[in-house]
C-alpha cells in the first residue's frame, strides 16, 4: 500500500549566451512552474540546475517551499548550451537520490527544460544516445517537457544539432 505520493521537480535551465535576450522570460517560466506544483498540494522537492558548457545545481532536493525564484543574480548569461550532458549527468542525480526514497512511497519525476535548443555543445553524450534516454525515462513514468523561454514546446527533433 502507498502511504504518500512525492513530486520530484526537476528544472533544467538554459543560460548560454544564446539566451541573453530572454533572461526576463526564462525567470517568468522558472517561477510559473514553481508556482503550478505549489498549488497542487503534493510533497514536492525541486532540483534546479543551471546550464551553459558547465552546470550549477542551485537547489538538489529541496522541499518547495523554500525554494526561491530565480534572480538575474543566479540567473546570468554565459557559455554555449551543453544539454545532453547536463541532462544525463542530472538524470543521474536524480535517479542516485530516488534511491534513499522508501518503496511504499509514489514518486512522480516531473522534468522541464527551458531552452532554445539552439547551439548544442555536449561532448560526452551524443544526440541519438540523448534521446534514447529520453524516451527510456519517459517510459518509465517521467514527465519531460523540453519548452522555450516563452514556453512553448520543443520536440527532440529541433534539439539536434
């Protein structure tokens, strides 16, 4: 029997040089999300990462609610986008952490990325292999949804370089 039901948001966020005109938005659709999974109710944790050629992880499995919104502080322009690296490397963190997570607890892994897609520089995980992940995590329950600063939708195919 389910004794409880936890989200794991999780938030991918593009800050290449590529996005230096939609820093405004990008923090917007950030905050959007945040506030969405607030309102539901659930016990949600939220890992925020943001990403160019390298990743900071601003917040690893923090309880929602002391999560904050992105400032241009955290949030600066810099680099080129290296999404599938970033994306299996905290895909892996997830999963890592999940794993200290009791058996009779629900787990609902929720991902989104805000990117443009544009300017892919990964270099340890190629786009086929990317998307093999992608599709094995989505079969496995995980909600991924790949949106733009202005949030709208992505499809993998726009995200190969």
């Amino acid at each position: 029997m389910i004794e409880q039901e936890i989200v794991e948001l999780v938030c991918l966020v593009d800050r290449s040089i590529s996005m230096l005109e939609r820093q405004e938005q990008v923090m917007q659709v950030h905050q959007s999300i945040l506030e969405e999974y607030k309102k539901q109710g659930h016990k949600c944790f939220v890992t925020t990462c943001l990403f160019s050629d390298k990743a900071e992880v601003l917040y690893l499995h923090n309880e929602i609610a002391y999560v904050k919104p992105l400032t241009q502080r955290e949030y600066y322009v810099d680099g080129s986008t290296a999404l599938y690296d970033v994306m299996e490397d905290m895909i892996r963190r997830i999963e890592e952490g999940l794993e200290y997570i009791k058996e009779e607890v629900k787990k609902r892994i929720r991902m989104y990325v805000i990117t443009d897609g544009v300017d892919n520089c990964s270099v340890k995980v190629l786009y086929d292999e990317f998307c093999q992940l992608v599709h094995q995590k989505q079969e496995e329950g995980w909600l991924m949804e790949f949106v733009t600063p202005a949030r709208q939708p992505i499809s993998l195919a726009n995200l190969e370089t």
